[in-house]
C-alpha cells in the first residue's frame, strides 16, 4: 500500500519527505524510525516516525550553524 507510512518502507519515505521539506526551507530536523511492536488492531508491527520538531515547527535552522 503506498500510502501506508505504518510499514518501515512507507516510514522511511515518510522521513525523507519531511526531511527534504524542511531543508528546502532552510531547516534542519532530526526524524528518528523507531520500531514497534505487533499491534492486534492493525494485525502488524509499526514503525514510528518521531522528530525533534515542537508542535510540527522545527527547533533550529541552519543558519545557527554556519
């Protein structure tokens, strides 16, 4: 399913995208896979997508580093 960003594939492109947007605006995040365990309801495991991002915004830019 390509709209599943539970799988570790669908995860995965979930990082990257959120990666590349933020660094087109001149941001920097840090988005971390972390894997779950089977969940009954969704007859899966998960993989969860977690940032360093505070209420969707990240919390540096790039610019602090150069």
């Amino acid at each position: 399913m390509k709209g599943d960003y539970c799988t570790r594939e669908g995860a995965e492109r979930l990082k990257e995208q959120i990666e590349a947007y933020w660094a087109d605006r001149g941001q920097t995040v840090t988005v971390n896979l972390i894997q779950g365990g089977f969940l009954a309801s969704m007859r899966s495991a998960r993989t969860d997508v977690r940032s360093n991002m505070i209420n969707g915004v990240p919390t540096k830019s790039v610019e602090n580093f150069a």
